[in-house]
C-alpha cells in the first residue's frame, strides 16, 4: 500500500516570499502521479499541480513548481511570490498509473498561512 | 470548464431524515466521486463511479446509499445518519483511469450536520 507524509503540520510565510511544503511518499510501484491539492477556507479542494513519475522535468504552473526527486520518492511544492489568497490546505496525493487507477492517496495536508 | 457543481451547499437533518445530495459534471468523466471529510484531515474516499457502474465501496455504512442515474449525475442517499456523520461530503470527476492521467476534479462540497 501506498502512504504519502507531509511532516509539516503547519507553515507561514510572509506575502511576496517563497515557501517549500514537504512530501514523501511510499511506493513499490514505477509508474504513478502525483498531485498538489489546495483547500481554502471556502473549502473547495482545488488541483494545483501534477506529476507524472515518467517524467524526468519538474511540473510548473505559474507561481507554483514542484521539485520531484523520484529515488527519494520525494515531491515538494514551491510557491514563489505567495499571496494572502494562497492561505490554504495543501494536500500532496498520490495515484497509480494504469489499471483501474481511481484510488488517490492524500498526506494528511500541511495548512498554510501567508501573513501580510 | 472544470466545474464540479453539488447541492445543497448546507444541510441539517435529523435522524430519522431522508435526504438526498446531488452532484453534477458536463466535462464527459467517466469516473465519480464520494468522499468525507473532516475537519482539518484529508477527505476519505466512500465510493466510485466508473461508467455509472459502483466500482468501488469502502466499506461505507449501508445509511449512505450512492446512485449514478447517467454519466453526468451522482447522487447520495442519505437515511437514518448518526451524529459522527457530520461532515463535508465532496463530489469529484475525472476521466477512466484506463483513458488517462485521470486526476480528479472535485466539487465545493456538502456541509451536513446531523442533529
């Protein structure tokens, strides 16, 4: 079975800054993806960003980049230039590759704040 | 358009209550969604839709009843909850996994309180 670990509980960061939220995961498997969800206080679980394993060059969407280090099994989120509305949860989940892949496996989420 | 629309937003019922959540995607997914969520913990996954087929049950109480009428409609029954059914219930969508990447996309949610 596949676990995924976001070991910070909780982050700050001050608004123009950049933070790093941290996540490892556990898998026997080769093939998989790997996402970033964000959940603000709205409660809506949005994607930020996605992986796919087969690929060696880290994902980017705008202010948001990943540094995935597959022999590590490691998958971290930067956010670069944060805004008060990133102030969320933020969810790192992981899903197999091929087959009936519906199952995501989520960390227990690490809840961002970014102060004015 | 990656819009996952569910009613009600809120919902209080007792529990002796019948009542129904309605979830609704137009992006052509294949693959839906119920999940629970807690306060402040990841959403834990009750049940999945592949082409309006229930694939997968995890082992959800039988007061929580799924129904997938077509391919853009999931629906959760919902009788005699209990107290600790109180929660955030998340509808989501995504393309088979044996079509592709098939993250998912999800819904703003369910907030239900059982009194």
């Amino acid at each position: 079975a596949q676990t995924v670990t976001q070991s910070q509980p909780e982050m700050s960061v001050q608004e123009a800054e950049t933070v790093t939220l941290s996540c490892t995961y556990d898998t026997s498997e080769s093939n998989y993806y790997l996402f970033w969800y964000k959940q603000p206080p709205s409660r809506q679980m949005i994607l930020v960003i996605r992986q796919e394993a087969y690929k060696q060059q880290n994902a980017t969407e705008n202010r948001f980049s990943v540094n995935f280090q597959k022999a590590a099994k490691s998958f971290s989120l930067k956010i670069s230039d944060s805004q008060l509305g990133d102030t969320a949860m933020y969810f790192c989940a992981f899903m197999n590759s091929g087959g009936s892949n519906y199952k995501l496996t989520f960390g227990k989420g690490t809840l961002l704040t970014v102060n004015p | 358009d990656t819009e996952v629309t569910q009613t009600p937003k809120h919902l209080v019922m007792g529990m002796t209550n019948k009542k129904s959540l309605k979830c609704e995607q137009h992006m052509g997914h294949r693959a839906m969604y119920w999940y629970k969520q807690k306060a402040k913990k990841p959403p834990e996954l009750m049940f999945v839709y592949s082409y309006e087929k229930l694939s997968i049950n995890e082992s959800v109480p039988s007061r929580f009843s799924p129904e997938c009428p077509n391919s853009s409609l999931l629906n959760l029954h919902l009788h005699a909850l209990q107290p600790e059914d109180s929660a955030l219930y998340l509808c989501a969508s995504s393309q088979d996994g044996l079509a592709g990447v098939g993250e998912q996309y999800f819904g703003p949610g369910t907030r239900l309180t059982v009194t």
